[in-house]
C-alpha cells in the first residue's frame, strides 16, 4: 500500500534541558509594549483586550477560572526560560521549545527564596500561563491572526514528599521564534527581578523596549491604556506616581510634568547610563517609540553591547573597559557615529591583546 510521507509535526519534539546559570535575562520585545499581562497578584477574569488599526495591531488575552490570566510575576519564568534558549543558540548549541528544568534552577536566578511556598507558587504560575489563551496579529504575516497559550503543554515532575521537582514545558512556537532571532529580545537590567510593583514592572519593560532613545514624554493615560490596568485612571495614576516618587526605575529617572497650556499629566522618562547625565534628546509620544540620537552625548551603549563585549573580552570588567573607552575617545576626539560597534571593536581588540582567563 503506497502512504505518503508524514509530517514534521508528527515526530517528537526533541527535550530541551534548561542548564545555564547566571545568564541575562531575556525579553520578548513584541510583549513588552502593550497589554499582555495582569499586573496585579489578585487574579483576572477580564479579558486583556487592545488595538492600534494605524499599526494593524489587535490583542486579546483571556483566562478562565480559577485561574485566569498570567501575570507580570508568572512571566519571570517565561523571561527565564526565553534566557536559556538565547543562550544555547548563542552557543550554537540545539534547543527545543520542549525545555526541561529543576525548580531550584529557576528560583535560583528569579532571585526568590527556595521552599516549600515558592514551589507551589512556581506551580501555581505554570499553571495560569498554560491557563492564558492569546490571541494576536502581532508577527502574524499575511493578515493571520496567531492563537496560543504562554504554555502549550506542561508535565511536573515531584519528589518523594509530592512536591514540584522538575517540570517539562513547552512554548508556543510564537515565543520559540522570538527566543531564536536575537533582533526580538532584549536584555532587562540585572535587578528587575527584585522590583515588587506590577506597575514598576510594566513601566520598565516599556521604557526598556524602547531602547534607541534616552528620554521620552508618555501622556499618563497613554501608559494607563498600554498597561491594561482595571484601575480607573484615578487610581492607577496615584500609584504611577508612587513610583515617580522614588525618582528613579533602575536605569531610567522619572518625573511629572504638564506641557505649557494643558492640564494633561505627563511622564518624563530619562535614561541613566554610568552615572553619565542624560542628553535633552526626547521622544514625544502615544506612538511607537523610534531610534532618536543625540548630537551632545553619543557615548552610550545598549544593555546587549555589555555582554557581546564581555564575550570579546572575557575576564575584564566590562564597565571599567567603557570608562577607559569613552575616556580615551574624547582625549583622542575621535569622531563617533556608532558607539556600540566602535566600543565591540575596542573590546575585541583588547580581547585579542590582553586575553584574560574568563572568570
């Protein structure tokens, strides 16, 4: 009897184990801008529900009970888990969006404690991310609209006392994607993991997705509406200015303001980079924010460019290796028009002339 060839799909997904440690932490850039997730630890039966027809952009995200939707803490491990990919395909090493991987491992680099409580809270967040069906045209070609849920499938694996051990999970191939392009992710800053606020949380990833600028204005019910908040705006602004009063979100200061002849708030974002003052250089906007450069300081450096350099130049300390670069470039006046990849050669060359044992 003749039969026809059978499809990919049909053989097994090849199990990918979750092995690096103290790797940086990974975002998917198409999920750090609009409303992907709850942002509060109480759980969401609304559905999450936004559109922009100017960039052909529709959104929803729904869970059902007891569950319901994910939130902006469950995705610490989404994040981990998109990390652990990146770096085997940095690695040239094979990866799945099958991954395998110990509790411990995950608690570990989230920065949380390890017990008893955190076990059932990793479970607990599995199980909302499988629970979260979504449903988006964002990198969707040829006007297709893509649905699936943050986790498509998952197994836990417990230990003798019936707690969670290992757990085998699988992404979408949505995210799978993502995690392989290095041009859809981003790297967070080192403690964004400690930040405690859902809405500390999203203004960051946010301000973080727009990485090629180093201020920008935000119209605060612009940002009430990208947040997906159930607050009224009354109320999520008093909490947005809770975080405006610390004066400062990890690499960005913040601050309030109002434009000359209106009562609309504002908020001023301004990026920090090695204790350098940020340029005046802004992006007004409830658009898309795009790449603006500055005239008066062009010495700063995307948060990838640190770790390609340390890959260039493993065992220096890569930000003494920016203090030398950026003091011998204005001694030397030399022109510069792309800092990143002037300062990736600068520690390549370093690299190849001192090499240092990695550390």
């Amino acid at each position: 009897m003749a039969t026809r060839k059978a499809p990919d799909t049909d053989a097994q997904l090849e199990l990918f184990s979750a092995v690096f440690t103290d790797i940086n932490t990974r975002d998917a850039q198409d999920t750090m801008a609009v409303p992907f997730l709850s942002l509060s630890k109480s759980p969401r039966f609304e559905p999450l529900e936004y559109k922009d027809p100017e960039r052909g952009i529709e959104v929803t995200v729904s869970g059902g009970r007891p569950w319901g939707i994910a939130n902006i803490w469950d995705w610490d491990l989404i994040m981990w888990l998109l990390s652990q990919v990146r770096q085997a395909v940095d690695h040239e090493q094979p990866t799945s969006p099958r991954i395998r991987f110990h509790r411990h491992a995950f608690l570990k680099d989230a920065r949380r404690h390890v017990g008893g409580k955190q076990y059932v809270r990793l479970e607990e967040s599995i199980t909302r991310l499988k629970n979260t069906h979504v449903r988006t045209s964002i990198r969707a070609v040829n006007g297709k609209t893509e649905m699936f849920s943050w986790i498509e499938r998952a197994t836990i694996e417990r230990d003798e006392r019936g707690r969670m051990a290992h757990a085998v999970v699988q992404l979408p191939d949505w995210l799978f994607r993502a995690a392989c392009d290095h041009q859809l992710v981003l790297t967070l800053h080192p403690n964004y993991f400690l930040l405690t606020g859902g809405i500390e949380r999203f203004l960051y990833r946010l301000l973080r997705k727009s990485a090629g600028a180093t201020s920008w204005e935000w119209k605060l019910r612009t940002l009430h509406v990208r947040s997906g908040s159930t607050q009224p705006f009354s109320q999520f602004a008093r909490d947005l200015r809770k975080v405006i009063a610390k004066d400062s979100l990890l690499d960005y200061e913040l601050e309030e303001f109002r434009k000359e002849g209106t009562d609309e708030p504002y908020l001023r974002a301004r990026r920090i980079v090695a204790d350098r003052k940020p340029d005046s250089s802004v992006v007004s906007s409830d658009q898309e924010v795009a790449f603006l450069p500055s005239t008066t300081d062009l010495l700063r450096l995307d948060l990838e460019t640190y770790e390609r350099g340390r890959q260039l130049a493993p065992g220096y300390d890569i930000y003494k290796l920016e203090r030398e670069w950026i003091e011998s470039t204005i001694r030397n006046g030399i022109e510069v028009r792309s800092p990143d990849k002037m300062f990736l050669k600068w520690c390549a060359a370093i690299g190849r002339r001192s090499p240092l044992r990695a550390r």
